[in-house]
C-alpha cells in the first residue's frame, strides 16, 4: 500500500467508517487517480438509494477537508454485493423458459 493509501485509510478509518458502520455499511478505497479517490460502498451502503448522498456529505467532505492535497473529488464504484447476485442467478434459473 503506498503512503498515500495509508493517509487516506487512516481518515477512513477515524472520520468515515464509524458512520457508515452505524447503519450496517463499509467502504474500501480501490485507487486514487488524478486527486480522484475511486471507493466501493459495501454492506448496507451497496446499492442504497442514498449512495451519492453519503458519498458526497461524509466521504468526499472528510476526506477533501483532511487531505485537500491528496483528495480532490470521490467516486463510487458501483457494485452489487454477493448475496444480492445470488438471489438474482437463483430467480434466473429458477425462472428460465
């Protein structure tokens, strides 16, 4: 992990995950790019309707706010959690004509 994945995970760590963890979410920070941190929103916080809205009010604010010279804009990365594919392959099968 590079020294700034390091920085960046400490903010997550101290500011980011306990708020998240409160309503059953993570997060896992993938890449930085360009002052554009890439994160994934796992648990609770996968799909939820109010992704964007955490995303910009707690992610990116504390993470500009710590490390404006690092983290300029934070994008999520959208994924589906396992369990939630699985349903999905299970109502495929399970409905296939």
């Amino acid at each position: 992990m590079t020294e700034d994945l390091k920085r960046i995970e400490t903010v997550l760590d101290e500011k980011v995950r306990p708020a998240l963890r409160a309503h059953g979410g993570e997060i896992a920070a993938d890449h930085l790019e360009d002052g554009v941190l890439y994160v994934k929103l796992l648990g609770q916080c996968a799909g939820c309707p109010s992704a964007d809205l955490t995303s910009e009010t707690i992610v990116e604010a504390e993470l500009t706010a710590a490390l404006p010279e690092l983290v300029r804009k934070v994008a999520v990365i959208q994924t589906v959690s396992d369990e939630l594919w699985e349903q999905a392959k299970k109502l495929l099968r399970d409905h296939h004509l």
